[in-house]
C-alpha cells in the first residue's frame, strides 16, 4: 500500500482533546490504520486522553516535547519514540520553541 501525504489537505486543529495552542496533521485513516504526520506548534499540547483504538506511537522528527503516559514522563526529541498501549491515558506536549514534528502511527485493533 503507497500512501501519498502530499495528495491529503493539511488541516489545522485548534485545541485537540481540549489541549493548548494548535497542531497540523495530514491524516491518512481506514480500517486497519490511521496514520498522521504531525506538528504540534510551538505552545501546544494534545490533551489528556484514553488511547480508545488501538496503540499509538509517535516517532519524533523534530523539536523537543514531553508524553505523560499513564502518569510517567517521557522526553520527546529527534528519533525517539512514543508509545502508549491502548486503554492507557496519555498526553503530548511541545515545550521547546521550535514546532515539534511526528510521524503518529495507531495500528487499530
């Protein structure tokens, strides 16, 4: 399967999940994957939720952030990743002041 994220329309998300500031996402979704190149803008946050669908992992490309998954902090920085099982309750913010860039991949289950 090619997936081709310059064919799909940015769109820009003001508070997701009643977090802060804005993201833009190119979002790519059926029934086995949703798939979403990111960027949190700087002063932005996704807000605190459950991970309903299934695992979801975000692969940082750049600038500098902080996942709080299940009441545990993790760093965000270029080429580490994020994963939060599904059923756990997380959140991800951008803390640096450069737009934090991710590749978010949720396999559904």
């Amino acid at each position: 399967m090619r997936i081709d994220f310059n064919t799909i329309d940015p769109i820009t998300i003001p508070g997701m999940n009643e977090g802060t500031g804005t993201m833009t996402v190119r979002m790519f979704n059926d029934e086995h994957y949703r798939i979403i190149p990111t960027t949190i803008h700087p002063g932005g946050s996704i807000g605190m939720h459950t991970q309903s669908s299934g695992d979801d992992i975000n692969y940082i490309i750049a600038g500098t952030g902080k996942a709080i998954c299940n009441g545990n902090e993790e760093l965000l920085e270029p080429g580490v990743m994020h994963i939060c099982p599904q059923g756990s309750e997380h959140t991800i913010i951008n803390t640096g002041t450069e737009d934090l860039v991710m590749l978010t991949v949720v396999v559904k289950k």
